[in-house]
C-alpha cells in the first residue's frame, strides 16, 4: 500500500522553520498517464521503433522502477515521460495536463516547474562550482539572487557537501558529484524526479547513499521513476516496470 499522499511538503530533505509552506497545486491521483506511447527513430531510411504503444499510469508518491536490457527503450521513455522529447504517436497527460498540443515554452516550463532529472554521469557543468551548478535550476524560475542562494546553502547543508560549495565537478568524486546533482534536482522543490540509471557510476557505498536520499525525497511526498539495472536499487522501489523491446511487460 502506498502511504496516503496529501501535499509535497518536502520536510525530510529541508527541515521544518524555512519557510518552506506546501506548493498549492491541484492533487491528482495519477500524476503520470500515457496511452499508447510510441517512440521511432528514423536515421538513414532505417527506422527504429524504441518504445511501441506503452500505457501506464503512476500515481503522486509512487517510486517506480523501470528495468531492462541495453537498447529496450528505456531511456527513451524517461526522456518522454520528463518532457525532453515528443512522441511519434500516443498521448501522455502529466498531473492531468494534456501535454500533445503544448508549445516548446509551455512544454519547457511545465518541465521546469515540476521535474528534476539525474543521469548516471552525473551531467554537471564543469565550468560552474557546486553553488552554481545547484543553482542553475532557480534561474529558470526568475528567484532572486538572494534567496537563490539561501535555498542552495539549505540544500548543502541538508545535504552535507557545503564545505565543497566553491570546488569545481572535477574536484569532486563520482559520489560527490552524485550528490550535487542531486541537490540540483531537488532544489527546485519537483513534484517528479526521472532518474536514469543514477547509479551505475556509483560503488556500492555511494550507491546505498544515493538510494537513501531517493527514499527520502519519496517518503517526504516526491514521486519518482528509476531506470536502473540493479535488483537491489529496484526494491526501493513500490513496483517494477519491466521493458522488453520498447513494450512494457508487466
Ligand atoms: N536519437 C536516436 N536515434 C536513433 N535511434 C535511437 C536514438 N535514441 C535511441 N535510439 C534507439 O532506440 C532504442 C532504445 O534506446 P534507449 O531508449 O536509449 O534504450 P535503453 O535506455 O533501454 O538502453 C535503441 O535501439 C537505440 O539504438
Ligand atoms: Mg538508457
């Protein structure tokens, strides 16, 4: 049974006092609804078929897993699912927003307002330092500068990597930049976090870490899906979706 979600309050990951008071969003039950989502890929008259007619739903609150060989699809579906691409056909609703007829901006923004994205090589910009790189997403949404930085010293704090605040990626370990992707992620307080194979960098240690603040975000109301080859980051997760051939088979 999945814990009764009432509003993402985010408690877990910043302490309770920081003015911190729930975002006023509409709550509905399916955050995540496709309709027979297809994905081809055409390069050079060859045409790939990635992802073919997959229907799913997940709710607010949910963690799912996703799994499956090399080349199933499932990073394409990730990459529909967090509104970086469109589909060759099928529909997707993301919290009750039909996103089919939506402009680049609208899609941009509804991506930016609402989902933080983690990749297995972590993605930071190695010209930006911790502060900056963790920052980058509040730009996006006009903050002031000042209260940009607040929240990211929160989240460093919270996070336990403040005293690396000015060090460049490259300074950092696979498990340190883990992390400061991470934070990234979740700075920007999403109701989604779409993580692909966030751990596949990652010894076994700094993998448990990761995990462990996936299930937090999740426990404090975060919804979140995981593409990962590991059975045991899998059984954090409520359910397991399995991809076979860009069909879902489960
Ligand atoms: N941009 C692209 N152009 C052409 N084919 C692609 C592209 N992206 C993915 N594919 C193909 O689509 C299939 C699914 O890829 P992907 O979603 O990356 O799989 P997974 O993440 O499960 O390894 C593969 O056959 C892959 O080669
Ligand atoms: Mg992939």
């Amino acid at each position: 049974m999945l814990p009764q979600i009432t509003g993402y309050t985010f408690t877990a990951i910043c302490p309770v006092g920081m003015a911190l008071a729930p975002r006023k969003r509409e709550i509905h039950t399916d955050m995540i609804q496709t309709h027979a989502l297809t994905r081809s890929y055409v390069t050079d008259e060859i045409e790939t078929a990635a992802l073919k007619n997959v229907s799913l739903e997940i709710e607010k609150g949910e963690f799912v897993a996703i799994m499956g060989p090399s080349g199933c699809g499932k990073t394409t579906l990730l990459n529909l699912l967090g509104l970086i691409d469109r589909p060759s056909s099928g529909s997707y609703d993301f919290s009750g927003i039909l996103t089919e007829g939506l402009s680049e901006n609208k899609m941009t923004r509804l991506r930016r307002g609402n989902m933080g994205f983690i990749f297995q090589n972590y993605n930071l910009v190695e010209e930006l330092n911790v502060t900056e790189n963790v920052e980058l997403p509040l730009i996006f949404t006009g903050m002031h500068r000042k209260e940009r930085r607040k929240r990211v010293q929160e989240i460093l704090d919270r996070l336990k990597i403040s005293h690396r605040a000015t060090h460049y990626p490259r300074q950092l370990s696979g498990g340190q930049q883990q992390r400061v992707a991470f934070a990234r992620s979740i700075v920007n307080r999403p109701m989604l976090l779409l993580a692909d194979e966030p751990t596949g960098n990652l010894d076994s240690r700094n993998g448990a870490l990761l995990l462990d603040l996936l299930n937090e975000y999740n426990r404090t109301g975060g919804t979140i899906v995981m593409v990962t080859h590991s059975l045991k980051d899998a059984s954090y997760a409520h359910r397991i979706l399995r991809l076979r051939d860009g069909i879902i088979l489960n």
